[in-house]
C-alpha cells in the first residue's frame, strides 16, 4: 500500500520488521515499534494503518502514540479485524478444518479482534472523534476465499479441475459491489474506522 499512497502524498513509512521496508530502500520509511513511534508530538496531519494494531500486544499504547503523533484536528484511519458472531468468516473458523485457507487468528499472528462498541468507546477515550466507521469481508469475500482455497489445493494435488479463473474475476468484481451496498452493516470481518483529533 505504500507504494502507492508515496505517489499521492510526501509521507512516512514504518515497519517494526526489516524486510519489508528493504522492498522500499528508495522511500522514507523507519524501522520502529508501533508503541514508541520515533515522531515528534503532533507533527503528522494522517496516519494509516491497515492490518497494523491488531499484531501489536499492548495496542492501546499503539492508538495512544498514533495519537500523540497526530496534529491537532488531523485524521487517523484504522482496518481492524473485528469480533463479530454474524459474520461469514466467524462461522467458518467455528468449522476450520472443513474451511483450510480460513485466515485463522494464530496463523496471522492476530492478538486482537475488536467488537465496535468497545473499540470506538477505547478510541474516544484516547481523545479521538468518530468520523465513520465501515464494514468490509462480508459474506461474499468469504466465499472468495473458500474459491481461492480450493484453486490452491487442487494446483497443489496436480488436479486440472480449477475453478476457472473467470470466476475468480468474477467473484472478486462481485465483493467489492458487497461492500459498496454492505458497507454500512456490521456483519463483516474487518472494518475501517476513521478518527479525528
């Protein structure tokens, strides 16, 4: 994602692990802990982390610099995953061993999932404002996944019989019109939540 927001704004990449900013060796970017974040105070107009807070251990450190960081009135963008029992996903963790390429919890090194209530109520209590909050990975992202799973195995058993990758095409065109029309309800797995200072 860096690479990309770099071609829009002037701005700061951070990685806690080495390797991936050696991808970026051209670009501005720190190796540093999300809790002790080698910024001054309120001298960042936006930060972004996506798939980010849920990975570090003592996450409400991490929202605390984000916004100690933040210049007053500045924007903070969150993707986290969240803890939802109506979601597709949930479900299909319930029943892991039918459902392999489920994106379990351990294997993505996730310490944290947050209900929204709780987590928009700890944000407020840093001293963030609300400005909106989204759903993404409903139901048919899920069902991507279970397509993109059994596309994997059948390559790896050395079977021809793949789902076609029209249909992957297809399904993918078919998600992000999920969360065009879905956005707004929480029965996801993950979801975005946009903060002020």
């Amino acid at each position: 994602y860096f690479a990309e927001i770099e071609k829009m704004a002037e701005c700061i990449g951070l990685d806690i692990a080495v390797k991936p900013l050696r991808r970026l060796a051209k670009s501005k970017v720190l190796c540093a802990d999300g809790c002790f974040l080698p910024l001054r105070d309120e001298s960042i107009d936006k930060v972004i982390c996506v798939d980010v807070i849920e990975h570090i251990p003592d996450d409400s450190k991490a929202f605390a610099e984000v916004y100690r960081v933040l210049k007053p009135k500045g924007y903070a963008f969150f993707y986290l995953p969240s803890r939802n029992p109506w979601s597709l996903e949930w479900f299909a963790a319930k029943i892991s061993r039918s459902y392999p390429r489920y994106p379990r919890d351990e294997e993505q090194f996730h310490l944290h999932r947050y209900e929204e209530r709780e987590i928009l109520s700890h944000l407020k209590g840093y001293g963030f404002k609300i400005v909106r909050v989204s759903y993404f990975l409903h139901y048919l992202s899920a069902f991507f996944d279970l397509l993109s799973s059994f596309n994997e195995r059948k390559v790896e058993s050395g079977s021809l019989n793949r789902v076609p990758a029209r249909l992957l095409k297809l399904v993918e065109k078919l998600e992000l019109a999920e969360y065009m029309l879905l956005h707004s309800l929480p029965y996801a797995s993950g979801m975005f939540i946009l903060c002020r200072k």
